[in-house]
C-alpha cells in the first residue's frame, strides 16, 4: 500500500512545486538515524514528527519515538483555546497542554445562552481542523457532545488512533445527519466489514448535540449515543488466523477530533463518492467563509492498564517490541520534553538561543495533515490535499471566531524569511492508513534558530 504512493506522492511534490522529498518510512523500511521519526502519514522527521502519532514500529529505534503521557482522567469543557497548542509549537509537555492542533479552531458563543464551544473551521484550500489530545488512554471511557458539518464531501470525526494505528471511530458524512458510522481497525490494516452504521435518535446530528461515547476494555468496545448502547464488539470475535492475534484496537491511543474534506476532487473517487460528492466550497452550509463542526465537550475516565502490563513507573507508555501489542507496551517514567522540534527522543535538545548558528540543512520537523477517521468502508483513499501555496489558510473571522488566531494557520513556515528552502510539500494519504483520506501536507521548514 505504501509503495504504491511513491509515484504519486512525487505528483503532488511537483505541484507543490518543491524538490524536497524525505525519507518514506514503513515497517520494513525505517527512518534513518538523522530523520528518526516516523509520522502518522509515514514521512520520516524530527521535532513535532517524533510526538503524538510518531510510530515506533517503523522509526529508527524505540527510542526515537517521544513515549506518550499516561491517561488522565478529565472533562475538558472546550470552551477556550487556552488549553490548545499548534503542532508547530507542542514540544511534547502535555502537564501543560491537553490538546495539540492543526488547522483553525474558533471558539463559538451560544447566543441564547452564552455557552462557549470550539468550533473545527474547514475555508475552502484548507485540509480543515484536527484537534488531538496530548495524554493518551489505553483503555477508558472518552466521551464527547457535538455537533456535525453539513454538506457533501465534508466528514466530522470524533476518533481514537494508536501511535501504531489501531483506531476507534465514529464518523459523519455530511450529508447523512441522521446516522454515524463506527469502525475499528487493528494496526492500520484495512477490513471492509469493520465499519457499521449506527442511527442517531432524534434530530438532525448538525442541528442537536448528542453525547457519543466509546467504552473501550481489554475484552470489549461499545459505542453509545446519549448513553444508548448502539454496537458493542468483543475481542474475542477479532481473532486473526492469519496473524495470530486479536484484530482489536489495543495499544495506547490519542483522542482525535476533526473535521476534513473527503470530498477534494483530488481525493480517490471512492473516498469522494463514500462522502457524498465533492466539496461545495459556496454551500450555504458554509458560514463566515468555513465549514464547522462544533465541539462542547471531552471527557476521559481512565481504566486500568491491562493486567498483563509491564509497569515499570507513572508516566509514559513506551513500546517495547516491534509485535505491538498489548502486552509489549510498559509503563515508564522515560518523560521526554523536546528543547526544539530539532529534537528527538533519543537527542531531545535543548532550546535555542538567541544567536544560535542558523543550520544550512532542510529537515522535516512538523507532519502535517488530517488523519480524519475511517474513509469509509469500502475505498482505499490517496489524496492530495488543496492548501494554498503559501501554506496560510483563511482567517477565521466574524462572530464565530473568539479568538480563533491564538490557535495559528494551519501551517506556519516559522519565520524563515524564506532563506532556508521553507516550502510545502503536498502528499497523498497512505492508502487506508485509514482508508481516510488523508490529505498531508507536510511543513518542510527551514532548521533556522526557532
Ligand atoms: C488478518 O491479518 C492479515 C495480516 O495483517 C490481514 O491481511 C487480513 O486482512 C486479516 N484478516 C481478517 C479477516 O481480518
Ligand atoms: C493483551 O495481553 C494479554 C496477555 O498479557 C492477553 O491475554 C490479551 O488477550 C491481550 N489482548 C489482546 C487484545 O490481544
């Protein structure tokens, strides 16, 4: 699946209009030791690379990888972006920041009612927003109240990914407002039956804010709506002949709320068409210049880790083995911050002063993209995301937006004046890495003093 991109991911570079292109990783093929990173999206870096959805399994050591902060338990109400850093300014200390964005959160206030609520914008030539959390679960109840985009092309999703993609999801094509589709995955790997299609009671999922909850244990996931059991799966009916173990999701994972544009003409047929169509970008579903999905509420209760862990301390969960499994991830107290995003795990650096010798080199430190959710049951989707040349998305602006520019453009070139070969490269998705249709735009900046 992955090899099968190259060619097109060398399209979408030329029309990106950049010559740089770094190392590809996979797990027969990791990340060398100067990029050791491996993103979600399968390009090798350093910095924001080697945080959340860094894949140990195919980067260049278990080291490389910064280990992910242990569950906390929370109710995060949304309604500031206090709490929201930009990926391009997370340096991996989630005792401060509980989430980390891409793309252009807006906070909204309620007029009747002056409750305030986060919006995910998605302006035409954007990829649109992702919010994920900094503290991982390995196995809770995450819960969360909202309200979906509406339109054909454009998909919300409330999901959790694994740093080796195992994934839980409920997902919304905007132009069905009265169901949600569930789907797991197990290690990225593509299953066209995991998908089911669950009804939501009563009004539309745009216009009434429901409660959607994922009950993940060991032994068994249940998806709920306004605490509605509507599926439940057991561990027992995943096993894999093949592979020799439970297709279930079971490694530590990073709660994902998003909202993306399947329908991009650029994306696969299949992902446009499981979409609805392509994106209307003059839909009167569109307000203030974005499409939006409003968020009013997180919660997380933490269970315990599975009986079989290997607790060695407090902070971190940190993979062991290259199976990654349930039973190879320990608890640790290996707590990394970066100094920079030129750090890493295994080097994280300290920060930058002023009159640092500028590097003359280009690396990859901020991954980029929207891993959305599942795209759908039955496509393997490879996209290309529209993001302007000079990587700026729209302003959020009007009454929807409070504060909205806190959060950042959805990538920033970081100052660099140019002089370093800051640029964008645009790639497609990784097949199903998802089946989403991954738009990735990968921030190539410049390693100039931050
Ligand atoms: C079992 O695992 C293999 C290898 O990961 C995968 O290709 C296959 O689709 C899985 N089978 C089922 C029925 O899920
Ligand atoms: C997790 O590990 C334990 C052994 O430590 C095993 O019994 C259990 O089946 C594993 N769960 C999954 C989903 O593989």
């Amino acid at each position: 699946m992955v090899r099968g991109i190259l060619s097109a991911a060398l399209a979408a570079a030329a029309f990106a209009g950049t010559a740089f292109a770094g190392a590809k990783c996979s797990k027969d093929s990791h990340c060398p030791q100067e990029s050791p990173c491996c993103s979600l999206y399968g390009d090798c870096g350093v910095g924001a690379f080697c945080l959340g959805g860094c894949d140990p399994l195919m980067s260049h050591s278990f080291d490389s990888c910064v280990p992910g902060p242990v569950c906390q338990s929370a109710t995060y109400t949304l309604d500031s972006l206090d709490d929201v850093q930009t990926i391009d300014k997370y340096l991996g200390d989630a005792s401060s920041i509980n989430w980390q964005s891409q793309g252009m959160p807006a906070i909204y206030t309620d007029p009747s009612s002056g409750q305030k609520s986060t919006l995910l914008t998605m302006a035409q030539g954007t990829v649109g927003t992702l919010l994920a959390s900094t503290h991982y679960v390995w196995y809770g109840k995450i819960c969360s109240k909202l309200t979906t985009a509406q339109g054909q092309g454009v998909v919300t999703a409330f999901i959790l990914m694994s740093d080796v993609k195992d994934e839980i999801d409920f997902e919304w094509i905007g132009i069905d407002t009265q169901h949600v589709q569930s789907n797991y995955y197990s290690q990225g790997v593509t299953v066209y039956t995991n998908g089911e299609k669950l009804t939501v009671p009563d009004k539309s999922t745009a216009e009434e804010m429901h409660e959607y909850c994922i009950d993940w244990t060991e032994d068994k996931l249940t998806w709920t709506i306004n605490d509605v059991t509507q599926r439940t799966l057991d561990r027992k009916e995943t096993w894999n002949s093949t592979s020799n173990r439970y297709d279930y999701p079971q490694t530590p994972a990073r709660i994902m709320l998003s909202l993306w544009p399947a329908g991009l003409p650029t994306n696969a047929k299949g992902t446009v068409e499981w979409a609805g169509g392509e994106i209307d970008w003059n839909s009167p579903y569109m307000q203030n210049g974005y499409y939006y999905a409003r968020f009013q509420e997180v919660s997380v209760t933490c269970y315990d880790p599975p009986s079989g862990a290997q607790i060695k301390g407090k902070k971190v969960y940190k993979y062991t083995d290259e199976s990654g499994t349930n039973n190879t991830v320990a608890i640790t107290d290996n707590d990394v911050i970066l100094g920079s995003l030129m750090g890493t795990g295994e080097n994280p650096g300290e920060k930058p002063k002023d009159g640092d010798a500028k590097a003359t080199q280009s690396l990859a430190m901020v991954p980029g993209g929207n891993p959305g959710g599942g795209a759908g049951d039955h496509q393997l989707a490879t996209s290309a995301a529209a993001v302007q040349p000079d990587g700026s998305s729209p302003q959020a602006t009007g009454s929807a937006n409070d504060g909205g520019a806190s959060a950042g453009q959805f990538i920033q070139n970081s100052g660099g004046g140019g002089s370093t070969g800051a640029g964008l490269i645009v790639q497609p998705g990784l097949g199903r890495m998802g089946g989403s249709a991954l738009a990735i735009v990968v921030a190539i900046m410049g390693l100039i003093a931050l």
